[in-house]
C-alpha cells in the first residue's frame, strides 16, 4: 500500500499518551499504530453496517407493507406544488 493522503487529528494530551504507550507496546510508530487501529475498525464498520439488517414484528412488517401499498397522503404544500408544476394555477 502507497501512502500518499495525510490526516491531522487533534488530541488532548492525555489520549495522546495512551496512543502513544500503545504503539510502543506493539514497537510500532505512533502514525503506523493510528493507522493500523483506525483502518481495521473502519473496515469492520462498513463491513457491519453492509450486512446489518432490520428485525420487524409480524405487526410491524404488516404496518410497514400497508404503508408501501397505500396510497400517498398528500399535503395540502404537496398538492399546491402538484398544480403549479401542471401550470394550473
């Protein structure tokens, strides 16, 4: 992998330290143990969030279903706007 795009982070001391004690105990650089943690828990998010999926009830599915399957309750604004677009108005 080339390393070619930088990343400013701001800490307060005392994060820093530990990032620091921690690279040292893996006697890595500080930039390489930021680098490899952040990286890999990236990863496993996106990874995460790319296979999560939604648990619904019997209720909710049937609730969720109905409100595809139905008709659009439109606003009054939505309506307004609708006969504006058709030059109705």
């Amino acid at each position: 992998m080339t390393k070619s795009s930088q990343l400013m982070v701001r800490l307060d001391e005392d994060s820093k330290s530990y990032l620091t004690r921690a690279a040292a105990l893996r006697r890595v650089s500080l930039s390489d143990y930021v680098r490899m943690v952040t990286v890999d828990q990236a990863r496993r998010e996106v990874r995460q969030a790319e296979q999560t999926t939604i648990s619904l009830t019997p209720e909710e599915q049937l609730a969720f279903w109905n409100a595809l399957d139905g008709a659009a309750k439109l606003t009054e604004a939505q309506r307004e706007l609708g006969r504006t677009m058709r030059g109705e108005t």
